[in-house]
C-alpha cells in the first residue's frame, strides 16, 4: 500500500489528444456534462483507496472522491481501472475523464496533467526499538 505517498486527483481543465495537443471545441468539463457521464480513472488492487470487495465491486477512498465529483456535477460514474503505468497514458487518449487512483504529485508529472488540491496526506513515519538511541 502506498500510504507515503499522498494522493491527488488529476483533472485536465481542456481535453488532451494522442498527441498532446489542446482539444479546439470542448474542455473535458463540458464533454463530460454532454455525455452525462464522468469516466474516472481508479485503481482497484490499493487497499484503502481503491479495491474489489467481496461482492465484486471497486470501492475505497479515491472511488468516493471519484463519486463525489460525479454527483456535484449531476453526471452518471464510469469506473474505469487504471495501473501506474495506464493512468496518465488513458487520460491522454481520452478514455478517462480524470484520475482518482493514488497520484503523487512530482514536478515532472505537472507537464503531463494538471493537478488539483491534494485530499490525502500522510508523512513518512519510521519505527524504531525504544532501546535503539534513535531520537528523530
């Protein structure tokens, strides 16, 4: 699980193509509110985040962030799986809409997608035998 990572929601403000280039008519905003349906990018093996429960379905954290998003903007939700490696790739090819999937946030992905406000934190915490001298 990759709770030293925080997590943040990646949402383009203009549709991307294959290659890169800025959609000339829509956002992905208005296509999502003409379709009705927002398709969001979420992983289903984080536990906590995103995961099949027992009766099949994808659920956790980011899923209900993903939900939320959905309902604010009076659309239907698409859950789409996503690795680390398709994420960002999908997304560019317009097969999702956004990312909910356990995103850090690096310098070197703000040139591939815009981020949002982070929604999850958790710092690096290390555990250490009271006996050990180790005092930060």
């Amino acid at each position: 699980m990759r709770k030293t990572a925080f997590a943040v929601l990646a949402l383009l403000a203009a549709a991307v193509t294959n290659d890169g280039a800025l959609a000339q008519q829509q956002s992905v905003l208005e296509q999502v509110k003409a379709a009705g349906v927002l398709k969001a990018g979420v992983r289903k093996d984080v536990a906590d985040f995103g995961f099949t429960d027992p009766k099949g379905e994808i659920v956790g954290f980011d899923v209900d962030i993903a939900r939320g998003i959905a309902e604010k903007l009076g659309v239907k939700i698409e859950l789409v799986p996503v690795t680390s490696a398709t994420r960002v790739p999908l997304l560019h090819q317009g097969r999702i809409d956004l990312i909910a999937a356990t995103m850090t946030q690096y310098r070197s992905r703000e040139d591939a997608v815009d981020f949002s406000v982070g929604y999850f934190f958790s710092p690096q915490t290390l555990l250490v035998k009271k006996t050990s001298n180790i005092k930060t």
